[in-house]
C-alpha cells in the first residue's frame, strides 16, 4: 500500500505566520505613519517659505503690491500671486503688514 503524500500546511504552520507577520505590521505601520506627518510637515514649513519669498518681492517691486492674497489671486497670477512659483497646498493668510498666518489644507 502506498502512502500519499499530504499537500498544504498544518494549522501550525499557518498560526506562525500569521503571528510573524502581525509582528511585522506592528512595528511598521507606526514608523510609516510617522514619516508621512514628518513629510506633511516639511512641505507646509517650505510652502511657507516660498509664501514669504513671494511677499517679500511683491513688497519690493515697484510700485509695490499689496501684500494680501487669496487663492483667486495665485490662480490667476496677479498680486502676490505673480511672485508664486507654484499653487498653494495649504491655506494663508497675509495681512497689509505682511504677516502671514498658516491655516488648513486646501481642499
């Protein structure tokens, strides 16, 4: 009499795995969650400086433009907005004194 072989794991087999790979998950969905805020971060901190670069030349040029914006203005390129290099990803708000407040993103 032959003996057939058996094809397919046990349930033991089956349980390491699965536990491996909940060990996996859980140390690296935790650091891959904090490298996708550190980098939502960084891009809001550089906008910001290129909103302040863009003020800046819209203060200095002459005759010099008032320093309020809104996203209609960097759209259509007039104002500030001339000075942008590229659209907003976040909301600002700049005064008549050239203060500029970060809000939320742009929807």
């Amino acid at each position: 009499m032959k003996l057939r072989r058996k094809n397919g794991f046990t349930l033991i087999e089956l349980l390491v795995v699965i536990a491996i790979l909940g060990t996996v998950a859980a140390v690296a969905v935790p650091n891959v969650l904090k490298f996708i805020g550190t980098g939502n971060d960084a891009a809001a901190k550089q906008e910001l400086l290129n909103v302040a670069a863009a003020t800046a030349a819209a203060l200095a040029s002459e005759p010099p433009v008032d320093p309020t914006i809104d996203d209609a203005q960097i759209i259509a390129g007039v104002g500030v907005g001339k000075f942008m290099v590229q659209n907003t990803e976040f909301k600002y708000t700049i005064d008549s004194a050239g203060n500029i407040t970060q809000g939320g993103r742009v929807s």
